[in-house]
C-alpha cells in the first residue's frame, strides 16, 4: 500500500511542478515532501511501518550516492577523452570515417582536436576525424 501511495503522489508531483530543475530525479527536499504527504494522507487505522519508512529513506541515501558516482565517472570519462585526444596533436593517424567503405582511410598529421555535441575530434587539414574512427597512430 505504502509503495503504491508514493508511486501516486511521485507522479502528480511531476506532472504538476513546473521549477526548472530536472524532472526525472528527487532529491532529500522532494523526498521529505512525499514522506510529509504520505503519513498525512494513510489511514488512521493502518499507519505506515517505521522500518519501512527507514528503508525508503536508506534507499533515497543509497540513489543520491550512486548518481553522484555516476556524474564523477561521466566527469573522469570526458576528462580522459579530451587528454586522450590533446595527446594526438602533432601524431600521424590513419582513420576509416566510413565503417561501411573500408577502403577510405584518411592519413595525416593531427593539427588540433574540439569538441562538438558531445563529442570529441582531432583534425587532419579541414578534416574532422571522430576517435573512434581511428585504426593506427603513429609519432610525426
């Protein structure tokens, strides 16, 4: 029943806020304000079980960690891509852009690397040259 009363109250709290945060996660005060309505809405006559009241609050603590971990490990990846790409600068590449026409290799050497929509790319001239297209690297 429990469960159920907050999967209820969780989606008319989503359809009805209109902050500009994202509307996908909860955070402590969102949590709080279910827990709030929860116990003022229950039934006097079968009152919400303390442990399972500690649970959800154990499992809000457990979800807040694990997408902190989550953001530092986007964070470490984008920052390893970009070392990674700044280290091909002055490199000669052979990539394949066309996985479907292996037969066109691009050669050259790196001449600067950008970012755009996410992702990362090292260039050869005016040639953008995506990381993942790239098959051997050799020094100038």
């Amino acid at each position: 029943m429990a469960s159920s009363t907050i999967s209820s109250v969780l989606s008319t709290y989503n359809t009805t806020t209109t902050t500009t945060k994202d509307q996908t996660a909860i955070d402590n005060d969102d949590f709080m304000t279910l827990l709030f309505t929860q116990l003022k809405n229950q039934d006097p006559m079968k009152p919400m079980d303390s442990s399972e009241m500690m649970g959800q609050i154990a499992t809000l603590n457990s979800l807040n960690a694990l997408l902190a971990i989550k953001e530092s490990i986007t964070a470490l990846n984008e920052s390893q891509t970009l070392s990674y790409a700044s280290s091909l600068i002055g490199k000669t590449i052979n990539a394949v852009p066309d996985t479907s026409d292996t037969s066109t290799i691009v050669t050259g050497v790196v001449t600067s690397m950008t970012t755009y929509n996410g992702e990362t790319l090292v260039q050869i001239g005016d040639t953008d040259v995506d990381l993942s297209t790239i098959v051997s690297i050799s020094n100038g």
